[in-house]
C-alpha cells in the first residue's frame, strides 16, 4: 500500500468536482486531502466513543512536512485510543475562533453537504459561491481578525455602514469579472449571510452565541423598475440595429427569452436541453429558487428556445463560446443594446419585472402572475401544478404582446390599431400587482374559471378615458 510521503503528496492532482484524499498504509487513519482548489492537508480520520467518524486536519502540505504530520497524527490517534476526542476538544476551545476562522469552518462544512440551509436541505452550491464572495470580499477584510466572543452589534453596524459607503469596493481586475461596488444592499446582504454563518456555529457549538443577533440592515429601496411600452419599442430597435452590426447574436437571444418568459437570469442562461418540453411548451426545472418547478413559456418564446435548440447539440440552450459551460455575457450585452436605446438601470431583473408588468395591464390575476414567474406558493407545491389552458393561454398572450412591440415591423399595425385595443390604451405600466413584490400567493390550478375576454366594450373604454374600465378587466387569467 501507498505510504504518505512528499512526493507522493506533491504526485496527487485534484479533481474539480470533489476532494481527493491518500490514506498511508502503515499508520491507519492518517492521509492527505487535495481540495478542488488545489490546497492539500494532512489529516486524521477517527471513530469517536459514540461512534461518530470524525476528521481532524494536522496542517497544511508545505507548511507542515509528511513526517512531522505523520509524528502529530500518531499523537493524535494515541489519544483516540484512550477514549478522547481530538476535534470536540479542538472546537471546545476555541473560545477564540476569529471571524475569518468560523468563515472557514463554514465554508468547508458547507461544502461536504453537513450544514443544512433552506427547507432543511444542503446549502446549493450557487448560495455558497455567493457566500463566499462576501467572506472574502467584504467581512474577511473588515473584520476577518476579530475575536468572535469579542464582537457586539457595533462592530458588525460599523461593518454594515462601512460596505455600504464603498470602503470595500475594488475596479475590475483584467477583461473579466464583475466590479465590486458596495451600497446598501450590498452591505444588507453582507450582514445576513453574517448572522446566517454565525447561527451554524452556534447550533454546532463552536460559540456561545450570536453577535449579529438583533443587529439592524439597512433596508433596502423597493425595486418598481420596468420598461413601459414605448420602451418596450425602443429596446425591439436597439435589438433589431445590434443584430444587424454584430452584436453576439446569443445574448441578443438570451435578451429575448428573458422578456418573454419572465425568467430570472440563471434560469434563462443555464437552461439545459433536457428540461425543455416542447410539445406542451414548458421547462421542468429540476431546481429553482423557489425548489422544483414547472414554468409555462408561450410560443414566441418557444420560438427562441427552438431556434436556439436547433444551431448544436450542447446541453444548455445558451452554450458559452469556449468549454463546455453556458453563455454568461447577457448583461453586457444588454447593457451595450440599452445605451444604444438610451435606456438606464435596466437589467435582467427589469425585464422580469416588465413580463408581469404587461400580464397585470393584460388583466391577468396576481394567482395567474405568480405561476407564471414561477413564485412559491403558500401550501402548493408548483412541480405538481397541473399546466391548464387557461394557464397556457395567459404565457402565450403575454409572450405574443411583448413580441409584437418588440417587432418593428409591427409598429405600423399598432398605429392603426382601435382604440380599444389593449397595446394602443396603455400609455404606461400599471403598479405591479402584489405577485411580483414577492406576494407568496396561490397558483392557479386546472379547474381555473375561463377568463372573460381581454378586449373591453368600446362603451366601457370610453368610460375610462382609452383604458379598461373598472370591472371589466379579467379576474381569474
């Protein structure tokens, strides 16, 4: 059997997608772990008296040499023998774990899949990415030193006040990656993942409690941004030019698809082939934000998905241009097309905002918006929800509205149209409905009433001076 030595060590290659260890074959429980990161650690691992499998990590290759952690292992494994447990009595006293060692903690933890998140489930890999940008963008340089049991409220306020003001942003580094800004939210976000990770330490005992407990997050601006429908016009040209004067034509697609479906961003880049079903034109995420889902896309956008589907054979509808992952360059191309449309703040969030924007004016019911964007719902389970005309009808109307203004050809038609008709009477977007403020409303279910027509009375719309009447509009799309 292999025995742990430097240039067996120095000989190990990680893999990116899980730890790789090498146990020695003379010293039981002794051997190495390659992160996928590349960082290896000599570590113990022991039966404790109740039986637990515990791990210590001894120390890092490098710093620490393979006989003096194999010396260090075998002290430790002595101990095991008598009935001790190395890593409780490690944890037990750390009465001074400094916040950037509790961050490693959690980061490692978190990583085997043993701390549990939302909905009693591991923490996803996508939150924990998001985790760890924070540790070390902003906590780790702010108070990463600090003694835990020291830390009060003010401390981690002062933390919060100063992410905010911008003392931790940093320009862009090279051609790629994103700018670290600050602001408000920013530094509300930042504290919440501090308390979350401090929570964990106390349920596993590593603390005696949490200072973050009672602290104060600077509350955020509500986000009511949309494109109103001359916006709506502008950002159709602002496509229409970029295609024809080399924009990459995937973001432009990616664009697309999002103001057509309502989708969040990742939901939209990372869709995968197999997902898509579209004879009953609807993807089956396996996860979401909200767990497992069943969303309903009309047929413009089932449109794009097609095309999309049809130019190779990766596994994402929108591949990236080198490797096998997806495309990621959306918002700089949606920002390049906005500039060209001379439009501000809009994002990829906007435009999921601007879908429920045009459902509500269509007249559709919070319940009918809700399952359409895919938000959770009190007591139902959306990847049971049965997809029903009604359902159907209402993605495929909003789709068909918003491809139609984004069609410049249909400009023209709409100029002559009645005015009666639901794209000429809105002049703006009405206030979002409460599905889209994050309302945990219903879903609508396949015994929905049938919508009455979208199309008021011309008597009626002269009534509201060129917009639905009161009542007339639809209650249950």
């Amino acid at each position: 059997m292999k025995k742990v030595t430097v240039r067996s060590v120095d000989a190990l290659k990680p893999k990116r997608d899980r730890d790789v260890f090498l146990w020695d074959g003379e010293l039981r429980g002794f051997g190495v772990r390659v992160k996928p990161s590349g960082l290896k650690s000599y570590l113990i691992q022991y039966r404790n008296a109740d039986g637990g499998t515990r791990r210590l990590v001894l120390g890092r290759h490098g710093v620490m040499t393979a006989k003096r952690a194999r010396d260090a292992a075998r002290a430790k494994l002595v101990e095991v023998s008598e009935g001790l447990d190395p890593s409780a009595m490690r944890h037990m006293s750390r009465e001074d774990w400094t916040v950037s060692q509790i961050c490693n903690w959690y980061l490692e933890e978190a990583e085997a899949g043993r701390l549990l998140g939302r909905k009693r489930r591991p923490i996803k890999a996508s939150t924990l990415a998001m985790d760890r940008s924070r540790i070390n963008t902003h906590i780790r340089p702010l108070i990463g030193t600090r003694r835990v049991h020291r830390l009060c409220l003010v401390d981690i306020e002062s933390m919060q006040a100063d992410v905010a003001a911008g003392k931790t942003a940093k320009p862009r580094v090279g051609g790629r990656g994103g700018v670290t800004t600050g602001g408000a939210g920013v530094a509300a976000r930042t504290v919440s993942t501090l308390h979350s990770i401090l929570e964990h330490a106390v349920r596993h005992g590593l603390i005696e409690k949490n200072p973050a407990r009672g602290v104060r997050r600077i509350a955020g601006l509500a986000r009511d941004r949309r494109l109103n429908l001359a916006e709506i016009r502008q950002l159709g040209k602002a496509i229409h030019f970029a295609k024809a004067n080399g924009e990459h034509p995937m973001g432009l697609a990616a664009i697309q698809l999002l103001l057509l479906t309502g989708f969040r961003r990742m939901e939209c880049l990372a869709l995968e082939r197999a997902w898509i079903d579209l004879d009953q034109c609807c993807i089956r995420f396996p996860d979401t934000k909200s767990g497992a889902q069943v969303r309903v896309v009309g047929s413009a956008a089932a449109e794009i998905i097609a095309s999309q589907l049809a130019q190779g054979s990766s596994r994402y509808v929108f591949p990236a241009d080198r490797g096998d992952g997806h495309f990621i360059g959306a918002v700089g191309v949606l920002n390049r097309v906005c500039a060209k449309a001379k439009l501000t703040d809009v994002t990829p969030h906007v435009l999921r905002h601007t879908f429920a924007s045009v459902a509500a004016e269509l007249g559709f019911s919070e319940l009918t918006i809700a399952a359409l964007l895919g938000h959770s719902a009190r007591g139902i389970t959306q990847r049971y929800v049965h997809i029903d005309e009604a359902l159907r009808m209402a993605a495929d109307r909003v789709a068909a509205e918003i491809a139609g203004l984004l069609d410049e050809k249909n400009e023209a038609k709409e100029a002559m149209m009645p005015a009666h008709s639901v794209s000429g009477a809105v002049s703006r977007p009405a206030p979002y409905p409460a599905a889209i403020n994050g309302s945990r409303a219903g879903v609508v279910m396949s015994k929905a009433p049938k919508p009455e027509p979208l199309i008021a009375p011309r008597s009626d719309v002269a009534q509201a001076g060129g917009r639905t009447a009161p009542g007339s509009s639809p209650r249950n799309g």
